[in-house]
C-alpha cells in the first residue's frame, strides 16, 4: 500500500543546484500516491524550468505572490489551507534566513507563514555557508518552532568542496517525510474507525444511500495509525484507496456495519464513528428488479440500528467519538447528540456550502462533556490530524482518571 495516499504536498523550491533533485523527488512523492503541487521561488525557475514540475506534479507550477491570473486560480493562503504538509527541498541559506525572520515577500516564504501544515526543511548549501554561526542560529530557530529539518547529508559538494550542506537524496527526503507525520502517542492503542456511506437495498439493483465520499472517516484512520495505533477502518462502498497499515473490513449495508462494529467494540480502545449510516431502509427487499408501474410506489421505511448509541451504551464502552452532520443548530443538536448517545466526543460539522459531504474541505466543532473546540476550515487530513490531538488528549485524561479512582469493593452485611 502506498504510504502517502490521498496526502496532499506543497513541494516548496528555492534557488540552489541541488533544485535538479526536486524533480525526482516529485516523482517519488507521486509513487507513494502523494498529491504534489510545486511552489518554485524566482531563483529556482533559474535551476530547473517550471515546466519540468508542472509535468511532473500533474499540476500548474505557482511562483509568484503578485500574479492575479494564478492568485485567482488558487490564491497563496488556499494553497496554504489545501497542504496537508509542506516541504521545501532545497531549502537555501537564504530561505532559511528569511524563513526564520517570518518574512513573506515572495510566494513560498508567505505560504510557509499562512499555512496551519507541519513544515520539513531540507537545507542544500556550501559547507562553509551550513557551518556558519547564522546559518546554524536561524536553523535552531526554525527547529526551536516544531519546523523539521532533513539533512543536510554531508559528502561533496557542486562547487567542489566537501562537507555537510548536501541536499539529502530523494530516496531519503521521501521516507523521512512519511517518518515525520508518525508519533507514538497511541502506541498499544487499538482504533475503530467506521467510514463512508452505507446502501440499503430496495431491490437487486436500487438502493438508498447519501452523499459520504468517505474521506473524513480514512484521514481519521490514516492520523490515528500515524499515532501508532493498531487500526481498523469498518468502511462503506468508497472509491479511496485503504490507508497503509490499517485493517479495512468491507461492508456495503448498516446491518453489516453494525455487525462488524460490534464484534470487534468491546475489544478496542477508540471507536470513532465518521460513517454516514443510513438512518432508514427499505422494510421489504424485493428479490427482483422491481417493475416500472404507471402509477407511483410508496417504499415502507424502518430504522436501521444505531450502530454508535449501541457501543456507548456496552458495559464498558470504549471511547466513543460521533459525527454531527448539520444544517442548523450545529451547536445545539451536537451536544444533544453527546448527551442522547452517552459519547465521550462530538466532531460537528456544517453540511452545505463546498463544506462537509463529497468536498474536500470541512470545518469541524468538537464537543465533549466540559468543552469544546473549534477547528477552522482545512483539508480534512488536516483536521483529521487536529481532531486526533483531541482524543488523544481527552482519551488520555479519561485512563488517567480511571486508573485514579479508588477500587470498588463490595462490602457484605
Ligand atoms: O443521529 P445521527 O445520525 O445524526 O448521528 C450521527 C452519528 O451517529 C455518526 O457518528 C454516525 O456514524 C452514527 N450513526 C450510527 N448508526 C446509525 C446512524 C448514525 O452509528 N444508524
């Protein structure tokens, strides 16, 4: 499986030599089924032709800040909001510099400033230039901020000299990338995740399902395996590729998303609910195609089961995060969701509007039983990133109440 399916990468140029490597570091990055779109500052263009990149990323090449046809096209704070990380290989003594003093004064160095993306810097430069004071001070700073760094690798240099200061080979940047979005938070944590749409047959060949593309659900999967944890993903019918490392188990209908949910709920640690599960299905399935009548038909709806209100409702649940997908009253129907289904968190978002189903983008408010935090519109891997933190930190918080609370014991008169 590819390990950056359906990611999205802001691949950021500077002006150096070692820019010719970035061309097969896009190659690379599109291999491990990236989505790649490059950022090239006016130096880079000197090194490598943004006509290279274009075809290479599939995708049109921006270079500059002040350019109304492309800001119109895609402006630099979307390009900001679309990576799901960004990063700027070869990144020159100057860009550095310029990067850890917050400048924006071309297009990479604004995006880097507009983007909420994790940042990876890979340095190229001459060795006395890595190895310089200020170099060394402003690559401090950037490390200082969460920014990381790849490389630099050391060895001979373009211009003849050797030392460190060499841009890392693209066959160690992209490793390293997919490296650095992975943490150990949840290691030992087991995660359910369910996703997509489900199809409730009316007949062999009718069903009725909604607009869910699936891909909130994936991205929290694919975040929560980037966390260490062991994970399965319950999915609907989506035409996504599986996440790497995940356990995907197929279900077309609610009934067997509610089986394969249930078998598995008291087992695991996390359960998150990001599937659009039909809320009604056809009382009767017709064993043939149903025949066009002149006149109309009525088709007799049940409930399907409440796949979510059932694990909470288990004698010992695991956390239990649902989705609220609204129209209105976003805040006031997620929190009687939290408290309807008994559930550990609510992640709510707005439907309408380019957000939300079949898009790219949402906006998410996350409720649970003493607060609530709002997560800006991004790219839902982003904010599958985000939402992740918050479990983590309130699932954390609930062990470690648990743990703290004094044994029950029964006491016998
Ligand atoms: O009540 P409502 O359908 O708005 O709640 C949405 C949440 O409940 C989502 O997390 C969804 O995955 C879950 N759900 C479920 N089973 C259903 C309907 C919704 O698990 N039959």
């Amino acid at each position: 499986m590819k390990s950056l399916a359906n990611q999205r990468i802001l691949l950021g140029i500077t002006g150096g030599i070692a820019a010719y490597k970035s061309a097969e570091l896009t190659r690379r990055l599109r291999d491990q089924g990236a989505e790649v779109r490059v950022v090239m500052t006016p130096a880079a263009t000197e090194f490598i032709t943004p006509l290279t990149l274009q075809a290479l990323s599939g995708n049109p090449v921006h270079t500059d800040l002040l350019d109304h046809a492309a800001e119109a096209a895609m402006g630099h704070i979307e390009l900001a909001r679309w990576a799901d990380t960004v990063v700027v290989a070869p990144a020159t003594a100057n860009f550095i510099a310029r990067l850890s003093n917050g400048m924006a004064d071309d297009l990479l160095s604004a995006l880097c400033l507009a983007t909420a993306a994790p940042l990876l810097v890979a340095p190229a430069m001459n060795q006395q230039m890595w190895q310089n004071p200020a170099t060394q001070e402003n690559v401090a700073r950037l490390q200082a901020r969460g920014i990381t760094l790849l490389g630099p690798a050391s060895g001979d240099q373009a211009c003849g000299e050797t030392g460190p200061g060499r841009l890392l080979e693209p066959d160690e940047i992209v490793p390293a990338i997919i490296a650095a979005g992975r943490t150990s938070r949840l290691a030992g944590v087991k995660v359910m995740v369910s996703a997509g749409p489900t199809r409730e047959f009316i007949d062999p060949v009718r069903y009725l399902s909604n607009r869910s593309s699936g891909r909130m659900g994936y991205a929290v999967a694919r975040a929560a395996e980037q966390s260490g944890a062991s994970v399965t993903l319950v999915s609907g019918p989506v035409t996504l590729a599986p996440p790497a490392r995940v356990r995907v188990v197929e279900v077309v209908s609610a009934a067997q998303m509610h089986d394969s949910v249930l078998a598995e709920a008291r087992s695991c640690d996390i359960f998150i609910s990001a599937a659009a599960v039909a809320d009604y299905r056809s009382r009767e399935k017709a064993p043939q195609k149903m025949k066009k009548r002149d006149a109309g038909i009525s088709l007799s709806l049940e409930k399907t089961p409440d796949i979510l209100a059932e694990v909470a409702a288990l004698a010992n649940p695991p956390f239990t995060v649902g989705f609220a997908a609204e129209t209105e009253n976003l805040a006031r129907n997620a929190k009687q969701k939290l408290a309807k289904k008994n559930l550990d968190m609510v992640a709510a978002n707005r439907v309408g509007d380019g957000l939300g189903f079949d898009s790219d983008r949402n906006a998410l408010e996350v409720y649970w039983r003493d607060g609530s935090q709002s997560l800006g519109t991004a790219s839902k891997e982003l904010l599958a990133r985000q939402l992740l933190e918050i479990i983590v930190a309130r699932y954390r918080e609930q062990t470690s109440e648990q743990s703290h609370k004094p044994a029950v014991t029964e006491v016998s008169d």
